[in-house]
C-alpha cells in the first residue's frame, strides 16, 4: 500500500521538473526572441543606412522623377527695327496648349467642346488624341501659339467639364507689324522660330534667342506647384536695326502697287537709295503676302525681286557710255552725232531709233535716247574699255547686301563679243541686272564718281568709296540726265516741283526662254534728285505692264515722281537754288 506521503512526493518531483522544463523553454525562447529583435533592428539599421549613405543619390533621383520637373523658360527673339527703330518684327508671348492624351482620350464628353474652342474639326482632334493615347504617350501639343481668344475659350472648357491633363506654356510667336509692305525684306520664321526667308534667315544666329531652364515641382496633373530653382537664365537674340526707313518704304510699297494696278501688269520692283552712305532706305515688290498669315503664299509672292530678278536694262545704261567716253575725251556734251536716217547698219543687224532723231550732240543723245546715238559713241571705243565699264559698275556680279537668294546678274565677257554684241550692250541689251545694281550705279552718279557699298543695315558712318569717274564727269552727266526731263526728253512725268531731277528711262522686250516676245517689255525709270547736291536714287521697274503705255517715261517714272518728294522732305533736303546751276569745266571737254 502506497503511502499518502509517497504520492505527494512524487507529485511534488513530477511538478517540479515539468517547471524546470517550462524554465529551460522560457529561457530558450527568450534568447530567440532577443536574436530575432537583435537581428531585426540590425536589419533595419543596416537598410537605412543602406538607404541613407550608399543609395541616397539614386532614391533622391528616383523620388525627384515623381515631383520635380526641368521646365523651360522661354527667350524673346531679337526685335528687328527699322533706321527709326519702329518695330518690323517683334515677339509677343502667346499659349501653347498640351494634354495628357491618356487622360482625355477618357473623356470623350468633352472633346467636342474642346474642338470648338480650338476652332478645329471634332473627328481630328479625336483621332489625334487616340493616336497618342494608344502609343502610350503623356503630352501631346494641342496647339502652339495661340490666339488669346482661343486660350480663354480651352479655359472655360477646361474648368466647365473639370478636365484634368490639359494645360498651357508660353511661348513667343513673331509678329510682322508692317504685314505685306516688308514681307520680302523682312522674311519670317517657322514654328520653332528659326528664320526661313529674308533677314531672319540672313540674321538668324544672331536673332535667335537661347531658352532657360528652370526646377518645379509639380503634381500628378503636371501643374506647377513651386517653383524651385532657376538652372540657367534664358538669352534673348540681338536686336538689329535696318537701314529701311518705314515711313518711304510704305509710300514706295502704295505707288509700286498701284503702278503695277493701274498698268495691268504682272509685277514690279523699287529700290531707294541713300547715295551718301549706301543705305537702302526702301525696296518693295508686287506682289508680296503677308508673313502673319499661314504658309499659302507661292514662291513667285515671296520672292524679293529687286534682289533676285534681273532684267536687261535697256536705255538706263546709255549715261555710263557717255560717261566713259566724256573720260577719255572722244566727246564733250556738245559734240555733233549724226542719227540719220534713223538706222545705223552693224554687220548683217540694224541698230533703229523710234525715229529718225536727225543731227544730235552728246547730251541729246541722252535727252532723245538714241540708240544709234550711243551706238556711234561705243564704237569709238575697245570692247575692253565697255566690259571694264560695267565691271566697276557692279554690272556681273552681286551687290554684297548678304541677302538669301541674291543674284549678281549676267555680263559676258568680251572676247566673245561680236560686232553687233558691242552695239547692243552699248544701248542695254545683252546684259541682265537687279533694281538694286542699277541703283547702286547710278549712285556713282550721283556721288561726283564715288562707289560706295550697299547696305540694308543702319550705317552711322559713311564707308569709304571706289573712285569710278572723275567728278567733273560725273556732273556733266547728271546735267545732261537732267535734260531727259525736261519737255524735250523721254521722263517728263517725273518732275518734281522745286527741285531739279535727273534721270533715265529704259524700255526692253522682255526675254525668254523662246528668246523675246512682242509685246512684253520691262519699263524702267532711274532718277536722282537733287541735280546739284543728290541725295537719293530711285529705281522703279514694271514688270510686262499690259496697258495701253509700256515707256518707262509713262509707266515707271510717276512712280518717282510721288515717291521722290516725300524723301526729300523727310530728310530736310533743300531745293536746289536755280540760279547757282552746275558749271561744265574745260576738262570735260574733248574732241568732237
């Protein structure tokens, strides 16, 4: 029989080891759990620090890529201005306006309204956001450059239909105050403002301007929420002043234009020239386009034809044959030239004059313009002396201006003359020319026999010239051009009340591929002012005019003749004094 004290002792032993046992697992688990915290917080320190030292730049970037954005900060083109500086190209900021496509190709609802107010047909601004959405794309331009008006209109669609992933930058747009009356000189820039035509193709490193950039952060919807830092600061383009004047180039661009109306013509071109300094203070050409519209114009509209178009000159060039002949004495301004009966047989050709002119001297020549006339004046002289002639005189060979486009024109050398060739270029034919060249010889003129450069940038000093004739012969000329307006000459039209004018008419057949065409001519009208002291020339050439009147002296010189006055009046030009006329020295004399 077990004892009562027996089982208690056992009861106590059994107790006694299982709480032994529950120590030694108590004690186990504890340093479990101690390791395992020990090794979480290791865990946990050695990521942060891992986190916070060796990965800190990448999870900077990683979490900048969520919020900060480089943005760009938009740089104003350079301003080019006229001699006055009035603005004739300027940038003005505008909206451009971008989408999420993701997000609004989800709202369908309001494409229509937002088509509206981009005044642009539902279906393509449809199909355009699904094109960008279905590529996977996150911005897409909607428009660029806008209109104020269609701005405001994309805002209220914007915040009626509560549209998220649409928003607006500024940009500049280029403006052309002057429109169609400075298109061809002035030019114009594509949509990303890099020049195409004109000065803001010829000037474009230095007009273009150099974008900023800048750190923002913004929100889910690509709004800006601050602004962080600047990272460069934007460059605006270098402002360039022209040495067009606005207020003649809008007189010369009316009369070219209703010239060429009123002569039913295709076309036509005027070049006004500062003889002091060679600064072309107006160059206009019909027809033109207005560079603030969109891209329909043709490339016959764009064209800047006093600098690309050459036509052969015709009678205009008749004064520089004298001239050379004044130079090495073989006339004076009174020698006795024969032009009976009218024809002067060179060759198998025939030179003609409209009609039989009888006995001239050297300046009825120029009064009547005489071809047979001229024609007994060059061939007194060496086809070398001729060629040389129209060489010096920029004939050949561009006029440096660094326009896009510009041509140097056509003069064949003369060993390849022929007898004939040798008469024709003596009245203007077989040569071609621009307005521009034209007036720059008659600038020598004009300058007592000084060749000064052209130029479509403002001088502040006058350059230094090229002597081309002496200046007695070059004032006897201009006395002698002054005679073709008088009543007796071939440019009555061009009289200026006041003021003493010189100038030369020239009226060619129009030349082709087929050769030259009855009927079609290009009349042409050189003229200085004033005869004592000039100041200006003025080239004015009507392209086929398809009226009654085809003479330079009736087509082209009333052009001058309204354009010319308010240049002198402008610049403060005074009237030459009649009683104080130009003196023809001894030593333009020379033999009969």
């Amino acid at each position: 029989m077990i004892e009562p004290s027996q089982v208690k002792n056992a009861y106590q032993r059994l107790h006694e080891a299982e709480r032994q046992r529950r120590k030694k697992r108590f004690g186990e688990r504890r340093f479990l759990i101690g390791a395992a915290l020990v090794m979480a917080f290791v865990s946990v320190t050695a990521s942060a620090f891992y986190r916070q030292v060796v990965e800190t730049d990448f999870l900077q970037d990683e979490g900048a890529k969520r919020f900060l954005r480089d943005r760009e900060i938009p740089a104003r083109r350079g301003i080019i201005m006229d001699r006055n500086h009035q603005p004739l190209a300027i940038s003005t900021s505008v909206a451009t306006i971008w989408a999420d496509p993701q997000l609004l190709a989800e709202r369908s609802d309001a494409l229509e309204p937002l088509a509206r107010a981009l005044e642009e047909p539902t279906a393509d601004l449809a199909a355009k956001v699904s094109e960008y959405a279905a590529k996977g794309r996150r911005y897409m331009y909607l428009q660029r450059r806008v209109e104020p008006h269609r701005a405001r209109a994309v805002e209220d669609v914007v915040e009626t239909y509560r549209l998220n992933g649409i928003g607006m930058e500024t940009e500049y747009r280029r403006f052309y105050p002057g429109g169609e009356i400075f298109s061809q000189v002035v030019g114009f820039t594509n949509i990303d403002n890099q020049g195409q035509e004109g000065i803001e193709l010829v000037a474009n490193n230095a007009l273009k301007a150099a974008p900023g950039k800048r750190r923002v952060i913004q929100d889910g919807h690509r709004r800006i929420v601050e602004e962080v830092e600047q990272l460069q600061a934007p460059e605006h383009g270098e402002d360039i002043v022209l040495s067009i004047d606005q207020r003649l180039q809008f007189l010369a661009y009316r009369e070219l234009k209703r010239a060429v109306e009123e002569n039913k013509a295709v076309g036509g071109s005027a070049t006004l020239l500062d003889v002091t300094t060679g600064e072309i203070l107006a160059l206009v050409n019909q027809p033109s386009f207005n560079p603030n519209q969109p891209r329909q114009e043709s490339a016959e509209e764009r064209r800047n034809r006093a600098l690309t178009d050459v036509f052969e000159p015709g009678s205009t060039v008749k004064p520089f044959v004298v001239a050379a002949a004044l130079e090495r004495g073989l006339v004076h301004p009174h020698s006795p030239i024969s032009t009976s009966p009218g024809v002067l047989q060179v060759g198998r050709n025939r030179v003609r004059d409209y009609r039989n002119l009888g006995q001239l001297d050297t300046t009825s020549v120029i009064t009547k313009s005489s071809n047979v006339g001229v024609v007994k004046i060059a061939q007194q002289m060496d086809r070398a002396v001729l060629w040389q002639l129209y060489r010096r005189l920029g004939f050949g060979q561009t006029s440096n201006v660094g326009f896009p486009g510009e041509r140097s024109g056509y003069l064949p050398h003369f060993d390849g003359w022929s007898n004939f060739e040798h008469a024709t270029l003596a009245f203007g034919y077989g040569l071609n020319v621009t307005t521009l060249q034209l007036a720059q010889a008659y600038a020598i003129i004009a300058t007592d026999g000084i060749s000064r450069p052209a130029t479509l940038l403002r001088r502040d000093s006058v350059p230094a010239g090229e002597r081309v004739f002496a200046p007695e012969t070059a004032q006897a000329v201009r006395l002698m051009l002054e005679t073709v307006i008088s009543t007796e000459g071939t440019a009555r039209r061009a009289a200026i009340p006041g003021y003493r004018v010189a100038g030369k008419t020239g009226t060619a057949k129009k030349a082709t591929e087929r050769g030259y065409v009855d009927g079609k001519y290009q009349s042409v009208f050189v003229g200085l002012a004033p005869v004592t002291s000039p100041r200006f020339v003025m080239v004015v050439m009507i392209d086929e005019p398809g009226g009654k009147e085809y003479y330079g002296g009736a087509v082209a010189a009333p052009t001058f003749a309204r354009v010319m006055p308010a240049a002198l009046r402008l610049y403060n030009v005074a009237p030459d004094d009649p009683k104080h006329p130009l003196i023809l020295t001894s030593s333009t004399e020379g033999k009969p």
